[in-house]
C-alpha cells in the first residue's frame, strides 16, 4: 500500500535502518488490489511454487510463528 508515498518520502526511512534490499513501491495500487491488501501489516507466505500459502493479517509475528508457517509451506 505504497502509493501514496514516492522514492525521496522513504529515504529517511532506508537510511535510519540500513536497509539494502530492493524496496518495490506500488505507486498506482494495482498490486494492493491484486492481492486484496486491505490490513496493514500483512504477512504473505509464499511456496515454492510461487502461490500464496497463507495470509496473515496484524502483528507483530513471533519468532515461532514464523518458524512454523514457513516449516509448513517447505514441506
């Protein structure tokens, strides 16, 4: 759910945490539409097919939470 923000609005953002991964913004909201994001946050788990396993809605997530979804999915 990025479309309101824009590349120098998450600068601060990328540099206070020291992040180095690719952050992929949804400037028009297709993809928030695609995937019916209505929740922020929400967790997607994803197989090794490529196909949404799971959803999650809220969080924070434990440790063991996560553990056990992606132990799930690799099965």
């Amino acid at each position: 759910m990025t479309y309101q923000d824009t590349s120098p609005d998450i600068a601060p953002f990328i540099n206070k945490y020291g992040l180095t991964f690719p952050i992929l913004l949804d400037e028009t909201g297709e993809i928030a539409h695609l995937y019916q994001l209505n929740s922020l946050p929400s967790s997607y788990f994803i197989n090794r097919a490529g196909i949404i396993s799971e959803v999650v809605i809220g969080g924070p997530m434990s440790e063991a939470l996560l553990r056990t979804r992606i132990e799930k999915i690799l099965q």
